[in-house]
C-alpha cells in the first residue's frame, strides 16, 4: 500500500513536463489472464490518444508508456488495484499495488491525481493484530485482507520481570498481576496506535485465558473494534502461520458484512426505500448524490454513455445530453465512471463476492443504498 506520509508527499508535487496518474482495476481470480491491467491501460491509453487535443500531453503518455506497461507485465496476480505516478523529467515512479477495487482512471496532468487514492486509504478498513503472551505482546498492522504482503510490526512490548525467592502461591498471585500490568502496557502501545495510525479491525490471537483478560481490559473505543479472537500455539506456530489466522478471521468478517449490506439492500429497494438495484437506478441516484453506499458485484462490466461536456452517465446511448446538450461517447464499462463519481461525492465503494456478488449480478450488477 502506501503510507499517508508519502500520498501528501506525492499530493504537492507538480512538473510541467506532466505527471501520468493510471489507476487500473484488476481481478486476483483472473489470475490466468495475467495481462488484465495491461489490456485496460492499453484501452485507456487509445482512448486518450483519440480524445486529448493536447499534443504535449499526448506525448507525455507516450514518454512513461513503455516502462508502465513493463511494469503491468511482470505483475502478479495478488492485487485487486494498481496506482502508478510516473514522470521520467521529475525522477518520480511510484508504482502502488492495492487490495481494494479501484476505478480505471487515466490522466496526464501537471499534477499527479491522487484524489482517488485518498479516498480509498480513507475508507479502508486497515487491519491490526495483537499478539499476547504472559510475557510479550507483539501488534502487527496489515494492509491487505489476503494475506500475501508481510505485515508491519507496530509495536513490541516485552514483560516486566522481577526477581526474588517468594512461596509459589504468592509468586502465582505475583506473575498475575504482572502479566496484568504487562497487557495494559500492550492496550497502551495499541491505543497510541489508534490515534497515530488509526485500524478499522482488530484480531487478537494469544493463550485463551492471555486474550480473555485483554478482552476485559481492552477500552471500549478498541473493543468495538474486535471482530475475533483466535488460539495461537506459540510452541509451533509461525509469525506466518499467526498472520494468516488473522487475515481468515478478516476475510470471514467481510463476508458476513457484504452478506449484511446484501440484506439491507434487499430490504430497502422497494419504490421510496433507502436501496436502489441495477444501473439505470443507480445511475440516477448518482447524478442527485444521494449516494452512500455503491454497491459493485466484482468483476461486472456494463456498457453505457457518457457526455463529454459534463459528465452526465446514462444507460442509453445520446446524441444530445440530456442535462447539457453535448455529444455523449460510449464508455466500455460504466461502472469505473460511476465508481469514480461516487468515490468524489465522499460515498463508500463496498465491492461483492462469493454470495452476495452471484444476488447483485441478478440485480443488474450494481446498486446504492441512500443517504435520504
Ligand atoms: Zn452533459
């Protein structure tokens, strides 16, 4: 992923030789067709060449075309999204891989287009692991819900120990209340956390009776944030292996909320509900930004137009925009133009699989639910 650091860093930037911003969408279980972002970008790419009057501009695709498609080519099948800045004159490469859907945008500007990005890192739900021991906590913050990319250690705290001879209930009772003191030092690394780097999630894995009493400990700001626990055998289990179960707890996680954000959407798409289903609904909804959930089934592509003056998306193809008057283009998959639109009226983009996503595709694929 990146860091908030390096996006602001990257927001300031500005050359006059011009910054390539693509954003491409991609799909892990397309894995066998490993060139998906490639064929998007070379679709991109043919479009702006046919559409921007600016030779500059133009030429400054063609500059950074070559070394981003090299890159799209050595891609793996891991990511869902990839962001890449380039501007060969500024020194500048920044090839970002992303676990979340992302719209296929392409622009060449004197500034590179980080909007989108911001938007995404903003509405990520970012996952932290705590690890307990009677003796040691470790806190782990991943970017990804797969798993894949090693997770970054945020904080290690070891056990105070004290020695001295003392009866062996009384040093029980003792390691008690250390093993106390040590967990409160590991909720306090976790809340420091919060506040720097704030997660969404919370998984802790440890002893049962260590995470049970880090579940009582926990401040109710964090342990609203807990969506599961799990054993660790720290005799066998590899930093690796402990990872993973985080990122299982994750992933059943998200199939319970998108299986909920299904139910709602059900529940409220009945004429004057707060749910809308299919494109031609959502389409609408979208032009009077009463969007606060997009609902996109992974993988869908529709077909529709889009008016070149203002924006407007629409379902059938138009000579003449209806809100404006100017010529619409046919856009290959409207869906990137709809999720881009949402993502800068601040509305969540929430993507489906498995279930949920098979429901949607039977509703046309995409959906809202409302602000009003
Ligand atoms: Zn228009």
């Amino acid at each position: 992923m990146i860091s908030l650091k390096r996006l602001e860093e990257l927001t300031s930037l500005k050359h006059d030789a011009f910054i390539v911003s693509a954003y491409l969408r991609a799909d892990p279980r397309l894995a066998c067709d490993r060139h998906q972002p490639l064929t998007q970008f070379k679709g991109l790419v043919r479009r702006f060449d046919q559409f921007c009057p600016d030779r500059a501009r133009r030429d400054a695709l063609e500059r950074e075309r070559p070394r981003i498609e090299r890159h799209l080519q050595g891609l793996g099948p891991s990511s869902r999204g990839v962001v890449i800045f380039a501007c060969e004159p500024a020194g500048l490469w920044e090839p970002i891989n992303l676990d979340v859907l992302t719209p296929s945008h392409l622009a060449v500007e004197t500034r590179p287009v980080t909007s989108f990005l911001m938007r995404i890192i903003e509405q990520y739900p970012r996952l932290a692991v705590m690890v307990v021991q009677k003796d040691q906590g470790v806190i782990y913050t991943t970017e990804l819900r797969r798993g894949g990319e090693r997770a970054r250690v945020e904080s290690e705290v070891q056990g105070r120990h004290d020695q001295g001879g003392r009866s062996q209930s009384r040093f029980q009772r003792h390691i008690d209340y250390q093993v106390r003191v040590h967990l409160k030092d590991v909720i306090d690394a976790l809340a420091r956390l919060q506040t720097e780097n704030p997660f969404g999630r919370l998984a802790i894995g440890g002893t049962p009776d260590t995470v049970a009493e880090a579940l009582r400990l926990l401040p109710d700001s964090i342990s609203k944030r807990v969506i599961g626990t799990f054993p660790i055998d720290f005799k066998h289990a590899s930093e690796d292996e402990i990872l993973e179960q985080a990122c299982r707890i994750n992933q059943e996680y998200e199939r319970k909320t998108e299986q909920e954000l299904v139910d709602r959407l059900d529940e409220a798409k009945h004429p004057g509900g707060r749910g809308v289903v299919g494109l031609d609904q959502t389409l609408k909804r979208l032009a009077e930004h009463r969007i606060d959930h997009l609902i996109v089934a992974e993988q869908v592509e529709l077909k529709g137009t889009v008016c070149e003056k203002c924006g407007h998306l629409d379902t059938r193809p138009f000579d003449h925009c209806p809100a404006c008057g100017a010529a619409g283009r046919e856009a290959d998959n409207i869906v990137d133009l709809a999720m881009e639109r949402a993502l800068l009226d601040g509305a969540r983009i929430e993507s489906l699989e498995g279930t949920p996503r098979d429901w949607l595709r039977e509703h046309g694929g995409i959906g809202a639910i409302l602000r009003y």
